[in-house]
C-alpha cells in the first residue's frame, strides 16, 4: 500500500512539473524573431544591424524590454546619449517592471548621465541601484568618482571609506591618502575646506609624507611662507625623488628671506643620505652652476650621469663644460642632435603607467601621490 502510494505521489509531481513548463515556453522562445537576429548582429559586431532589428523587436512587441534596454544602450555607445536616455527613461515608467528588468534600467540611466557628464543625476541612480542591495564595488567606484565630480567631498570621503573596505585594503593609509590628496585639489578653492580634510588625514596617519606637502601648500596660500618652508624641508628629506614639486619654491623663498645658501646646505643634507636621487641632484647642480662652483656641479653630474644617463642631466652637463670643456660640450652638442630633450615623463609606482601629464592621481589605476619622474 505504500509502495502505491509512493508511485502515486512521484506520477503526480512529474505531471504537475510537466505541465508548468508546457505554459512557461523558455526565455528564447519568448522572444521575437528580430530580437534574436539583433542578438546575432552585435556577436558579429554590426551594431547598425542590431540597432535595426532591436527597433523592430519592440515596435512588434511593446513589452519587449530587453530589446528596448539594448537599442538605448547602443544607442548610448555610439555617441547618442540623448537618445538612449530619452528610450531608458519610457522603460522606468512601465507598469509592473520586474526587479531584475528594474536593476538593468537603472544602471542603463546611470550609464547614460554618466554619458552627457550630469553627475549628479547618475548619483542618484546609482544610490538607487544600492538601495536594491546589489553589491557591486564598481558601483561604489563609480558613485566615488561622480561625488568628486560634482565637488561633493564629505560624500565622497564617506564613499572612500566604504570601498576601501570592501575592497579589503588598509582604511588607515588609504584615507590619510584620500584625505590629504582632497586637501591638495581644495587649497585654491576653499583654504579652510582643505584645513579640515588635511587634519582629517592627520588623525588617520599623521606620519604619511604628503601631508607635509599639503600642509605647505596651505601655508603658502595664507602668507605663511616660513611654515611652508618647513613642511616642505621636512617632504623633500622624506620624499626626495618628489623634489620637483616644492625645490623652487623653496629656494624662492630662502632667495625672499636672504638665505639662499641654506637650499645647498639642504640639498647636500639629503644626498649624504641619498647620494645618486637625481631629483635632488638636479636642484644641487643649478645651485653651483648659478653660484660659478662649475668643478664641484660637474663632478656630481658626471656621477649621476654614469649611473643614470638621461638627457635632463646632460643638458646640465653640457652647460658646465661651455664653462670648462669646450671639446666636451661639442660632443654633448652632437648627441643632441639626434636625441632631442623631450617633456618631463611621469611613471605611476603602483601599475606602472607613464605620462606627460603631471597629477596628484593616476588616470590608469586612480591611486594618489603615485606618479613620480622618470630618469631611466
């Protein structure tokens, strides 16, 4: 009696089975004929095609969204934002639109303001996007980037805080960073802004080197030019191959107080302990070159240049043997005709991107404070 009632039971549930999927025809089957050429035309990367096909797919069948979806979105990636805004925003106004449909919308509006450069409204996208619990740290990155863009810079910090999280990486060094490099991009533009985002950084990690930088920006900027130059004596010896970014403003400053002798003096400090940072080295030869002391920048030239050859300290070299080689400055003379000195070139420490551009940021990897010159 059981073993019937078994069978009984098992034939019942294989009934049952069968026919919900006789009334649930798959999702290819559901779709049009002109959707699924339009699918066909984008594998084999004819995207008017696909455009063509994904139109007609929605005019035959108005609840065709996923059509709908991917005719604004190609619209969008070939340069006609405006228009795919325009079919994502008639989707988002359908009765009854299915979460995962909704999901794909949102990030498809999101997409498009992103697009025409209207951060904040792909912010609120994207806020939306998070509220239905995707967890997505591209979106986070995304959101992050549109808050800078819009100069929303407590939101964005808090954003920073939160991916740096969900990426696993160090919160301290990570917001010391952020913060201080928030601070720099703030001085011009709001002095007592960036006052409070570079003591934020301080109590994340009051010994990160750039916040003496930053700290000297800031003192610059309100007429403190003593502070400055003590924050920025203090960077360079902790950062000597940053030099360039504070060497003539130091000596700018010491020339303004009358103790432009002391930039020697802080530059020969920093290469007892760093003997070939051309950075420093550059800044120490153009001291001795203006000062007549040709032997002593010549012999630290001739040193550096047999470690690292590069064109920047060639150049210098060839200005010290005008002054006592005339036969070594015809030689350098000639090398430069067929090796021109070209712009300085900045190479990231973090994913190795190199550019001409100098920025507190990398524009490959995003890190800050990365980007350092080359001489090799």
């Amino acid at each position: 009696m059981i073993y019937l009632t078994f069978i009984l039971i098992f034939l019942f549930v294989v009934l049952w089975v069968l026919a919900v999927m006789r009334r649930k025809p798959s999702a290819r089957k559901n779709q049009s004929k002109e959707y699924i050429k339009g699918l066909e035309a984008l594998l084999d990367n004819d995207r008017e095609t696909a455009i063509a096909y994904f139109r007609k797919a929605f005019e035959k069948d108005q609840n065709n969204t996923a059509a709908y979806l991917r005719l604004g979105d190609l619209l969008r990636e070939d340069g006609s934002p405006e228009k795919a805004l325009r079919i994502h925003q008639n989707l988002m106004v359908k009765p009854a639109l299915p979460s995962s449909e909704k999901k794909r919308v949102l990030k498809s509006l999101m997409a498009d303001y992103k697009a025409l450069e209207k951060y904040k409204e792909a912010a609120v996208y994207i806020q939306k996007l998070l509220r239905t619990g995707i967890q997505d740290i591209s979106l986070h990155k995304d959101l992050l980037d549109f808050y800078e863009n819009i100069g929303e810079w407590d939101k964005a910090k808090e954003e920073k805080k939160r991916t740096l999280t969900l990426e696993k990486k160090d919160a301290k060094k990570g917001m010391a960073e952020y913060c201080t490099y928030v601070a720099g991009k703030l001085v011009d533009t709001s002095i007592d802004k960036a006052k409070s985002f570079i003591k934020t950084a301080e109590r994340y990690d009051r010994d990160y080197p750039f916040i003496h930088y930053v700290k000297g920006l800031i003192g610059y900027k309100d007429g403190d030019k003593s502070f400055a130059l003590n924050e920025w004596k203090n960077f360079i010896q902790k950062v000597p191959k940053a030099a360039f970014l504070v060497g003539t403003k130091i000596e700018e400053i010491l020339f303004e107080t009358g103790k432009f002798s002391e930039a020697a003096k802080i530059y020969e400090g920093i290469l007892e302990k760093s003997p070939l940072e051309p950075e420093i080295i550059m800044l120490y030869a153009n001291i001795l070159i203006n000062q007549g002391n040709f032997k002593k920048a010549q012999d630290i030239l001739e040193q550096i240049y047999e470690a690292r050859p590069n064109n920047q300290i060639l150049y210098l070299l060839f200005q010290v043997y005008e002054k006592t080689d005339k036969n070594k400055a015809l030689e350098i003379a000639v090398k430069f005709q067929d090796n021109v000195i070209g712009n300085a070139r900045y190479k990231c420490k973090e994913c190795n991107y190199e550019t001409e551009k100098f920025d507190w940021k990398c524009d490959y990897c995003g890190a800050h404070f990365s980007l350092f010159r080359v001489w090799d």
